[in-house]
C-alpha cells in the first residue's frame, strides 16, 4: 500500500458525516484505533469531533441509542 492509500484510509477510518448513528462513530473509532472521529460535511469541511469518552458519556447519561 501506497503512502497516498494509507492516508486516504486513515481519513476514511477518522471521518464520518454529520448524520452518521453513534454506532458509526464506534466503528470509525475502532478501526482507527484512536479516541476521536472528526464529523465532516460533504466538501469535507471539518464540522466537529467526538471523543470515546464524548460516546460513552452520552449513553452513560441515557440520552442517546446506539443507532
């Protein structure tokens, strides 16, 4: 795998839309293997993040689901 791939791929692994489920969220934060996914528009403008902690706060408190 290219340098370019592996930057592509990693973008791809810390993205994720502003109308992605939490579940998404997860996923992107698994296979990142980081603790933040950044929320990006279609033009790829940076919206905001979350944080496994932001997700795991959130359910703790009840105020979300999964999907």
């Amino acid at each position: 795998m290219s340098s370019g791939e592996r930057g592509t791929a990693l973008y791809a692994s810390l993205t994720i839309g502003p109308d992605s489920s939490i579940r998404a969220a997860l996923e992107h934060l698994e296979a990142s293997g980081r603790g933040v996914v950044f929320v990006v528009d279609s033009s790829g403008k940076l919206l905001g993040s979350v944080s496994d902690g932001d997700i795991r706060r959130c359910l703790l408190a009840g105020e979300a689901g999964m999907d």
